[in-house]
C-alpha cells in the first residue's frame, strides 16, 4: 500500500475504504473483508451509525491497531 507523510510526520496510506452508507448489519463483514485484501485507512463516523460493525472488524481482523489509519 502506498503511504503520503503528512506535514505532522504521520504516514496515511493513500487508500482508504469508507464505510459511508454500508448498512450497520452488513458493517463487520465489508470492514472485515477490506481489510483482509489489504485496506489500512478506513473513513468512519458516528453519523454513519455503523461503527460497532467498524470496531468488531477492526478487533477481530488481527491486525495490530497501530497498522490501522482510522479517520
């Protein structure tokens, strides 16, 4: 995955996936599988009213969080 440094010295990777709209029941699978294909930004918002699905993906994936860019 590439990788921008911001101006603060953090590395973004440059794709990110959104869970923006993805139905709450469907959440945890797509997260899931996102980041299974090798996501590590994901774009999330308490508005979007999914995050428990984000968080049970982002806790069950096995990826250490500090590999994760979560906006």
């Amino acid at each position: 995955m590439q990788t921008v440094t911001l101006n603060n010295g953090v590395v973004m990777p440059m794709l990110g996936y959104g869970v923006y709209q993805v139905d709450p029941a469907e959440c945890a699978r797509c997260v899931r599988e996102a980041i299974e294909v090798g996501y590590r930004s994901l774009d999330t918002a308490q508005a979007y009213r999914n995050e428990e699905g984000v968080g049970a993906a982002v806790a069950g994936s096995g990826v250490p969080r500090e590999e994760l860019f979560l906006t």
